[in-house]
C-alpha cells in the first residue's frame, strides 16, 4: 500500500498553533463551542439561501418533515 502524504488545511495549521499553548479544558470547550456555533450558522446560511433560490416554503419543510420513508 502506497502512503499518500497529505497536506494540512489552513484550519488545522490553526488549530495546532493554539494547541501549541497548552490551553486549558475550559478554554478548549469554549473553542469547540465557539467552532460549532460558526458552522451551524455558516449551515443556516447556506439553507436560507438555497430555500430563498428554490421558493421553498414554510410549508413544503413541514411536509418533508413530515414524510414517511
């Protein structure tokens, strides 16, 4: 098996860089907290504009919501 060498992403160069100072597990919750609320809202972002171009309505989530599969 051959091992492909695989770069690190802007975000995880970051990330290393502020775990580098050894914060503490208070200070590392509030980043993964602090992360998830940035892409939950980046998330809703892309679903209000995707509903705004479609013309989805209130109405057709609550009856996708409400589908049987």
């Amino acid at each position: 098996m051959h091992d492909i060498p695989q770069q690190l992403t802007p975000l995880q160069l970051e990330l290393l860089k502020i775990y580098s100072f050894q914060p503490s597990e208070a200070d590392l919750i509030a980043i993964k907290k602090m992360l998830a609320a940035y892409f939950a809202q980046k998330l809703i972002q892309q679903v209000d504009e995707a509903v705004e171009k479609k013309g989805i309505t209130g109405d057709d989530l609550k009856s996708w919501l409400n589908e049987k599969t």
